[in-house]
C-alpha cells in the first residue's frame, strides 16, 4: 500500500499540488500537516507512520515535507528500512524500495553524517579559541560574590525560607543549594567562588 503524507507551513499555503501528485502517485491514504517544517509533533506524520506495516511505502511530494534536516529525514527513513517500509520522493526520483534508490539515499545518509562530523569540529575548534582567549562555553554564572556573601547571611538565619532567599536573589533553589547548606555554610563550589 502507499500512504502519502503532505504538509504546508501556513494556513495560507494550499495543499491542492501535493494532494493531486500523491493521487496520481497512487496512494490509498493521505495524511496532512499544516505546520512549520522545524515543528516535532506533527500529527499527519505520525498517522502516516503509524498506518505503514511492512511491504508499504510512504510517499511525499518533496523530501523537505517529512523532515527537519537532512539528518532526521535519514533517521526517519532508516527507522522505516528496519521495518520493511519504503520511502518514495515525487520530485527527487528517490524510491527506497529500489536498489538505485536505496543507494542514493545511502549516500544522503554519508552526507548527513559528514554534516554532523563537520559541525563537531567546528564546536571543538571555536570553543577551544574561545579558551586561548580566556574565555569558557556554557551559560554565565548566576551566583556572583555578592550574592553569595547574602546568601549565606540570609540561610543563617533559620526564618528565612531557602525559596525566599533564592527569589529575592534572582536564582533558583538548587543553585542556591550548590553553593550554601541550611545553615548557611559555604561548599565547596562556594569556596571556590570566593578563593578560599
């Protein structure tokens, strides 16, 4: 059986050309979505998927309507190959349950996963200059010297709720926990912070 799947970004757009082609294709059901393609909970998609069973294929019009990139459509389309499923593209001349097709979105797949490979090294390589230049990845630090000094002022006195004291801060509790215990004793994390 083939099961077509189609989506548009906006209302405004119109799903006719798409419903039209996977009509000629052939297919016996049609699911829809009208939603962003970065969206993740696409429910036509997963009506679609859910209604494929070995033997079938899902069909689209392009190979951008069923994914977010290039990586999560080879995801995609390796989660239907386990099952028995084939992929075919209108517009792409891919078909997966052909051999030409099966190699061609091999070759998808090597290129997702370069893609991947590139975009880790570029990371490791920019937060590496970043050190050099002495600066470190990660979000910046919400508890500064002076909070500290006030938190552990204000956890010593024991009718001072730790939710309050973290509000009044600007924290939140499990940070304000990382650095100061009940009492208002300094860990370790909070040493650190003040050089002891």
């Amino acid at each position: 059986m083939l099961v077509g799947y189609m989506r548009v970004s906006t209302s405004e757009q119109n799903l006719a050309l798409q419903r039209d082609a996977l009509e000629d294709a052939g297919c016996e059901r049609l699911y829809e979505d009208i939603c962003s393609g970065s969206v993740t909970e696409r429910p036509g998609l997963t009506g679609a998927l859910d209604n494929l069973r070995g033997g079938d294929a899902l069909v689209v019009w392009k190979l951008d309507r069923i994914g977010r990139s290039l990586g999560h459509v080879v995801e995609l389309v390796a989660g239907l190959q386990a099952k028995g499923i084939g992929l075919k593209v209108l517009t792409g001349g891919i078909d997966t349950t052909s051999s030409t097709g099966r190699l061609v979105f091999g070759i998808f797949a090597t290129l997702a996963e370069f893609e991947r490979d590139l975009i880790r090294e570029r990371t490791i390589a920019g937060l590496a200059a970043a050190r050099a230049r002495g600066r470190t990845g990660g979000r910046p630090r919400m508890m500064t010297r002076a909070k500290l000094r006030t938190a552990m002022t204000m956890m010593a006195d024991q009718g001072n709720a730790a939710s309050d004291v973290a509000e009044q801060l600007g924290i939140s509790v499990s940070t304000l926990y990382a650095y100061v215990n009940g009492e208002g004793q300094a860990k370790p994390r909070a040493q650190k912070l003040l050089g002891r």
